[in-house]
C-alpha cells in the first residue's frame, strides 16, 4: 500500500515550505519518526519525521523547491500490517482535524507536525524517533545532524539535556565509546550536490574550476528578504566622522574597574546605549510604515537588532528593551546572542521583533559601508572601525580616534535632516 504524506500545518500562517534538505533517498528502509525532511517557511526551519514505518517510495518535491501545505510530499510504501494498522488509524480519525488537503490522513499528519517550528538556526528541541526504551528522543536538528554526521544511532544515545534531552556533547561522547550507528543522508547529500552540480541554465557554460553551491534554504531567504527590502524601502544612506576619542579613555577606565570580575566591554554596549537615547529623541526613526493603514507607527519599545556573521549567513539576533540594561547588562546579553546565534540554538524569542538595528563587523569595520534596511524597520546603523588618525582640533592637527558611523534610512519615512541629526545626537 501506498501512503501518501503530506507537508502538515507547521504554523499559524504559514501556507508553503521550502525543501531544505532531503535526510532519506528513494528507496531507504525508514522507521516511524526518522527524520525525512528538513523544511523552511518563512517563520521556522522545522524536521518532519514520518507518519509510518515503511520504504521511501517517491519524493514529490526536489531540494530547493517548495510545497504547499497540503499537498504529497513524499510517498512510503506500507507492508500489509502496517497499512492495514494505517487504514484503522485513518477510519478513526475525526474529521477536518487534518492539515487543509489531508482528507482521511488528517491523524498522520498530526503525527508529523509534532516537530517543533524553529527559526532557522535556533535549537528548540524537536521531537522525533524513539529511544531504546520507547520514549520520545529531544534533539535539536543540529544535535541530529551530529548524529548523523558521526553515524551514531541518536536513538541510543542518553540526553543529559533538559527534560532528558540528547545534546551535542552527548552524542560526541556516545562516539567516542565506540558505539555506532547507521548514517543517515549521506548518499542523499551526495546526490544531491551531484544534481546541484549538473543543474545548468541556458547560457550558463560551466568552466573548469567552477564551484556550483545550492542557493536555498538561510542563504535564499535572506537574499529574498534583502531583495524585498531595497525594492520597497526608498533607501539612502548618511555617513558622519565621529571623534570617539573621549569614548576609548571611558572604555578603557571601566575595563579596568570591571577586570576582577572578569568582565570586559566592546563599544558594542556604549553604542548601543547612545543609539537608544537618540531614538528616544527621534522616535522617527524608530518605526515602521503601515502602508494598508495609510499610517507610520512609532514603536514605544527599544528592541536593538544586532547583524551576526554566521556559517549560514547573515542573522539578526535582538536585545530586547536595550535602554533598559546597564552597560554590562548589554556586554552579557552581545555575548550570549552572538554564541547562540554562531552555535544554532537562538530561539525564536531571540531572532525577531526589533526596532531597530545596528550591524558592526567590530576590528574588520572598513571605511564605509551602505547597509540594507532591515525591513520592516526604516533605518539601519552601520558602525565602522575605530582608527587613529589626523584631525584638526582648534587650529592644530592631532592624533584622534575616529570612527565612521553610516546610516541607511527609508526616505518615505524619514528625512535626511532628521538622519543626520540622530548621527549628530
């Protein structure tokens, strides 16, 4: 018997999925809650497990393509027993409790949607397979990947985690004792990259050397995101010298009082504070346009998004009611963003809902940079090195530390007068 899974309701909203990554090929021997699918939508990154026990038989959707909720995502052929046990569960199912299309497989389906919508990095535990004593095993995609990677039966492995969950250094450890397990992907990875590599457009010749990389998943949606943005935002960009000798001396004094209690400052923390007091005098700036509405909404909260290098691309962690933290409040909460951001486990809570936002490559700041709006907000801060160089004070020329801070606005909200005044406060 054939069963036909399709992609579940994995949140409010959300009508369609991305395939991010295949995790089983056409033809693999799977077991109830293997993982099957990594899919992305537009609020999460979500592992679908499978519905039922069985052998892969078509994936409808390839990597890189998207499915509407609703429809076959992929095929598993049933033995006997298992779809005589899968047409009771159907009979039995109450109906329109399915993901809209499910029709009589609605039970299944919310047996897949029991992986818990992430956003794309974070590392909410998933649910998903069944450890030796038959209970639940809590993972994050990541910890899976691990897993996966080092051909260890995740299955097997003991969580130290919270509520038992199975971590990281549980499963390296598990390694380590020699205990092993079946890879699961591999050869789905390599066709895949093979496919990648063979896919061609029209007019696009390949030439020796030439690297072909999948453009999906992280690295799509952001590009999509900072498409939409500079197609709807009307952007321009202000640029201002900033002396910041006075600030290196304050820094440095503070450093110095904090080293006995192991805490040192970034001027991440000072800059943040003097961008929220200049919010607070330009609310302006710290808004959003609702075009439906006809009206532009000055946010009454200070939530400061921070632009973050990662493996997977460009992410933007937030802190939330910034103005409201002391300096190594703000030093702690850069800290821990930035490390769950890098590492995969931001939550969702972490990764949305700013104001605001700053992006600062820190010592690799450059001269100069053109930031895109990160929308729906109307304006964006860009923080440049801070460098010793010559500047006239009075009407001699003196070493200065200075810095070139950068700041991209959306003209239909906010004027060049008021950019360069919130640079100048």
């Amino acid at each position: 018997m054939t069963y036909e899974f399709k992609l579940p309701d994995i949140g409010e909203g959300v009508v369609e999925g991305e395939v991010v990554r295949w995790l089983v090929k056409e033809g693999d021997v799977v077991r109830e809650d293997q993982p099957l699918v990594e899919i992305m939508t537009d609020k999460a990154t979500v592992e679908i497990p499978a519905p039922r026990a069985g052998t892969v038989g078509k994936r409808m959707y390839a990597e890189g393509q998207i499915c509407p909720v609703g429809k076959v995502l992929i095929t598993i052929e049933l033995d006997a027993t298992k779809a005589a046990d899968a047409g009771a569960a159907a009979a039995s199912a109450s109906p329109g409790q399915g993901a809209p299309g499910a029709g009589s497989e609605g039970s299944a389906d919310r047996v897949a949607s029991r992986s818990t919508a992430t956003p794309a990095g974070s590392g909410a535990v998933v649910a998903g397979g069944s450890n030796e004593r038959g209970a639940a095993v809590l993972a994050t995609p990541a910890t899976r990947k691990l897993a996966r990677d080092l051909s260890v039966d995740i299955r097997l492995v003991q969580g130290t985690g919270p509520a038992g969950r199975v971590t990281s250094d549980n499963v390296r450890a598990h390694q380590t004792r020699g205990a092993g397990g079946m890879a699961v992907g591999a050869a789905a990875d390599v066709e895949a990259a093979g496919a990648a590599g063979s896919a061609r457009q029209p007019g696009q010749q390949g030439q020796e050397g030439d690297v072909r990389l999948p453009f999906r998943g992280v690295r799509k949606k952001i590009a999509e995101r900072l498409v939409h943005s500079k197609h709807t935002a009307a952007h321009f960009t202000y640029v201002e010298e900033i002396d910041c000798t006075d600030l290196v001396q304050v820094r440095a004094k503070a450093n110095a009082r904090l080293a006995a209690r192991g805490t040192k400052l970034s001027y991440l923390p000072f800059i943040i504070k003097a961008t929220v007091g200049a919010l607070q005098k330009f609310p302006q700036l710290n808004a959003t346009l609702d075009e439906a509405a006809g009206e532009i909404v000055q946010r009454g909260a200070h939530h400061i998004g921070l632009a973050t290098a990662t493996d997977s691309g460009l992410v933007v962690p937030v802190i939330r009611d910034a103005g409201r933290k002391s300096l190594v409040d703000l030093a702690g909460e850069i800290d821990r963003l930035a490390e769950a951001t890098r590492a995969g486990k931001a939550s969702r809570e972490d990764l949305s809902g700013s104001t605001f936002t700053i992006t600062s490559l820190g010592m690799l700041g450059g001269l100069l940079a053109t930031p895109i709006i990160n929308f729906p907000e109307v304006a964006i801060l860009g923080v440049h090195k801070i460098a010793k160089r010559p500047a006239v004070v009075g009407n001699e020329v003196v070493v200065r530390d200075l810095m070139n801070l950068s700041i991209s606005v959306d003209h239909r909200v906010v004027d060049g007068y008021d950019a360069a005044r919130f640079v100048a406060e």
